[in-house]
C-alpha cells in the first residue's frame, strides 16, 4: 500500500472548514484515499470532525499557532515556524513505522520543514502551491521578516522533486526561486464533478417571475462583489424580477449589506453566509447566472474554484476579462467575459443571457462536457505522475 503524508501547516487553513483551500485539500486527500493510499494529514489545524469518506485518513496535530490575526505579527511568524518545524518528528515516526512513498506539501509562509526532511531521507516530494505568499502576506496582512519567508519558499520549492502550482503566474513566480526551474509545472484546479452537477431541470424562461444571479465566494474587496452589487442595481432598474444570491462571507459583508441599503435593493438579494460544502450543490441549483466579478487588478494569479464549480453545475458564467479567465471560459465559448469593474457591462451580459435561453442551455451542456477532465482524480492523477507515482485514481471510486 502507498503510504501518503500530507502536509499543511498554514494556521489559516482549517482542514475540516468551510474556505476554499479547506475544500481544495480535502479533496486531494479523498482522492488519494479513494486510490487506497494509506493517508496521513499533517497540521496544525482542523476545526471539526472529518467528513465520512475521510474517517480512515490517520491526523497528526502540530502545535498550534498562538495568537489570532490580530496578535504580534512577530510572535505570531515565531509560532508558525514552531509548528513546521515539529513536521520532522511525525515524518520520523511514520517513516519507522513503515516507508513513506510520498510527503505531499500545500505550500505554507512557513513551510520548509517536510520537503527538506523528505529530500533527506530520499522520499519523493510534491510541492504545492496556490499563491505567491510572500508577496501576498506583505500587501494584505503584513509581514515582519520578509526576507526570511523569501528563503522559506525558496527552499522549499527547490527541494520538492516536482512544484504544481495553479496558474502560470504562480509558476513564474516558483521558476524565480529554485535552480531547478524544469520541476516547477502549471496544474489547474479541479472540482468534485459528482458532488457538482447540473440541476437537471429546464433553463428558466426569460420571462419568469424571478430570475437568479448567483455569487459563491469570500467577501474580499478583490472579488468585486461591489460591482456585483452596482450591476444588481441596474438591471432592477429595467425589470424588478432580478434576485441575487451571494453565497459565502468574509470582511466586507457589512459593508456590501450597507451598499445594497443605500441603493435600496437589499430586498432582492438574500446573503447565506458560509456554508458548508455540502449545501453547495443545492445552492448552485438555485441559481440562472453565476458571476466571477473580479475588477482590475495588476497581479491576478488566481485559479477560482468557483469558477470550476459553476460550469460543472451547467451554469452559464459572466466573469471578468483578467488573468487565465478567458481561458478557462475557452475565450468566451463557455461563458461571457467583461471588462473588469464595468458594472454596466456585467449587468448587459446578464441581461443578454437571461433574454436568450437556448444559449444558457448550450452553456448548460458544454460546461460539465469540459470539466470531466478537471474532476479532481484526473487533477490528483496528473500531479502524481509528475513524482513516478501511479495508483489506481478512478473518478468512479469518489462517493
């Protein structure tokens, strides 16, 4: 059996919680699981019990990271660096138990410690990575030893045997800190496509007495739900039939809630909050439209699950033209595309979507045709390959 140790030591990722890189570990580690791996899930932080399919994966707490966000930013880094550095005695304890086939990082501020101990003992290492953390930590959080996270991630990524990092630009940015620039490669997201499926019913007429527009996501100012929000407005303008579902929560929901008050179309929208994974579906059911506003921004490295998770429920899209968007949306074949922050724009793209029906239903057929091959065992499938690692990853095994 492949023994698999999986590590995460970012303190804000709660493995068993509601965030989008929360599900998107969950979901390699049920793939992996799924394939018969022997799986050991290595963090800091859970937040609750597992989910069913997840109960014969063995979890090894690392010390907590003192202190909320909020606390001293150095005692805060001093702690994370604690906690990775306690990853070496259960990769020991593991490994004397039986040998290990693969240490399997998400990439963290602080992570160095399990791709150099897996380097050392000459166990094949992937090293995962969503975002350019160091830069993003400095611009949105605050960072104290900026250079001493540059080194983290540069060791880290030079010593995995092969780095997957989401975007092109998030590989750029690996490619950067390594000497070894060939091991780094683009992986896409994927998405849970029996968990994720069409509703199964007719689009919804034109003329209908209420017409959806759906938002999954954090409410964080680089998500552009404020424009969303303008575009709501808009389109109530010409036909009071319109509604908003914003399904997800985060720092700038009051904020959204008083924008929608002053504009007085707070009635039309109903706000969910967080929820948990398994509402989505039902909650992508609901929806006509689903969104991806995200407004100009100079560094967009993002590869949204939502986006994913949108076009595998058979939802036509209207997203911004920024980053690997267009791509994603086949430049307009699987969805519509605007230019980012123009409110009107997105508004005229709902509207032209809700008045033409057979294309929501072409966009209702095309979008789960082309996510079969970005169903998470394909994604997980491809990564492994990378390291020399074949197990028996079947789509059909996820239930």
């Amino acid at each position: 059996m492949t023994r698999v140790a999986y590590v995460t030591t970012d303190p804000g990722i709660s493995v068993f919680g509601r965030k989008g890189a929360s599900v998107h570990v969950r979901a390699v580690i049920r793939v992996l699981a799924a394939a018969g791996a022997e799986v050991h899930l290595i963090t800091p932080r859970t937040d609750g019990e597992p989910p069913a399919d997840l109960r014969g994966v063995t979890v090894h707490l690392l010390p907590e990271v003192s202190g909320a966000d909020g606390a001293d930013r150095t005692d805060r880094e001093r702690a994370a660096r604690h906690s990775d550095a306690a990853v070496a005695s259960v990769l020991d304890r593991l490994h004397a138990t039986g040998p290990l086939d693969l240490v399997y990082e998400r990439y963290a501020l602080w992570g160095r410690t399990a791709t150099a101990w897996a380097q050392e003992k000459g166990v094949r290492a992937v090293l995962e990575v969503n975002a350019p953390l160091v830069a993003e930590a400095s611009r949105h959080r605050g960072l104290v030893d900026i250079a001493g996270a540059e080194r983290v991630a540069s060791d880290a990524i030079g010593r995995a045997d092969a780095v997957v990092c989401v975007t092109d630009p998030v590989a750029d940015w690996a490619r950067d800190r390594t000497h070894a620039p060939e091991r780094v490669h683009t992986v896409a997201n994927g998405v849970d496509t029996r968990a994720i499926t069409p509703a199964g019913r007719p689009v919804t007429a034109a003329d209908a007495t209420t017409f959806t527009v759906g938002f999954v996501g954090t409410l964080k100012p680089w998500h552009g739900v404020d424009v969303l929000i303008d575009a709501l407005a808009l389109l109530l303008r010409r036909d009071p039939s319109y509604r908003l579902l914003l399904v997800g929560h985060g720092p700038q929901a009051q904020a959204l809630a008083d924008r929608a008050g002053h504009l007085g179309i707070d009635r039309a929208i109903e706000a969910t909050g967080a929820v948990d994974a398994a509402e989505m579906p039902a909650l992508l059911h609901r929806m006509d439209v689903a969104t991806a506003p995200y407004p100009e921004l100079a560094d967009f490295y993002f590869s949204p699950l939502k986006v994913y998770e949108y076009l595998a429920a058979g939802l036509p899209v209207v997203a911004s033209r920024i980053g690997g968007l267009p791509a994603l949306l086949g430049d307009g074949r699987l969805g519509t595309l605007v230019d980012p922050g123009d409110a009107r724009a997105l508004a005229d793209a709902i509207a032209d979507l809700r008045a033409d029906a057979t294309r929501r239903a072409d966009l209702g057929r095309l979008g789960p045709e082309n996510m079969a091959a970005n169903d998470w065992s394909r994604v997980v499938e491809r990564i492994l390959d990378l390291v020399g690692i074949h197990l028996d990853v079947s789509a059909d095994d996820l239930v």
